[in-house]
C-alpha cells in the first residue's frame, strides 16, 4: 500500500550509469578540449578526468571544480544550475542519452565563450591577455 503512486523513475532509469562528455576548454585557444567524463549516478555525477576524479553532487561539485581550476577555467555564473537541470532531465528521463549529450555540448561552448572572447577595441590595447 505504500509503494502506491511512488515515482520509480530514478531506480529504474536505464540512463543510470551513463556517460556523457564535458569537454573543458584548455587555458590555451589552439590546445584540445579536456574530456571530463560525467556519469549520472541517483544521487549526482561520477566525474572523470585523468587522476581528479570522485562523487559529485548534481551540481558538479567538487571534483568538477577542482578541474576547471586545475585547467585555469572561470566559471560562468550559475554553472552549477545548469549542471543539475541535466541531472534532473536524465533522472526524470525528459530527455535521452543524446539530448543530454547536446546539453553539455552547449555547456563547453559557454565555457569557451567565457574564456576567450574578450573585449576588444583602443581602450583594451594595452590589456595584454
């Protein structure tokens, strides 16, 4: 009786330890991307990337941050938000492997747009980054 109208989505997900791709921008334009595998677990994200890896929430943290430090990355603003509605869609199976994959695509184009387009013009000349 008390299992009647509880939401299985998330232990019967089949999404459930899948794996998606973050690619990281490096700190230098012309370098390769960092491939940051994330894994959807229940309870968050299992992130990969060369010896930095570990249980995430679902927002990412901490290990994901301690990668985009390490690759000298800023952060936009609210990633995190957007890190846990991918969570949400994949657990809530509002999207398939592929639509989440194209949600994190979108994610590393931010990224780079954050890090490498910067203001341009006479007043920034003598910036030098």
């Amino acid at each position: 009786m008390l299992n009647d109208g509880f939401n299985n989505k998330q232990t019967d997900n089949p999404m459930i330890g899948a794996i998606f791709t973050f690619n990281v921008p490096s700190h230098l334009k012309d370098a390769p991307d960092w491939p940051v595998e994330m894994k959807l677990q229940i309870d968050g994200w299992y992130v990969t990337y060369q010896k930095i890896d570990g249980n995430c929430t679902k927002s990412g943290i901490p290990y994901l941050y301690r990668i985009l430090e390490h690759s000298w990355v800023e952060v936009p603003y609210k990633l995190h938000k957007f890190l846990e509605y991918l969570w949400v869609r994949a657990i809530e199976q509002e999207n398939n492997k592929e639509e989440i994959q194209e949600g994190f695509d979108k994610l590393t184009d931010w990224l780079k747009k954050v890090n490498f387009e910067k203001p341009e013009g006479k007043v920034w000349d003598e910036v030098g980054v």
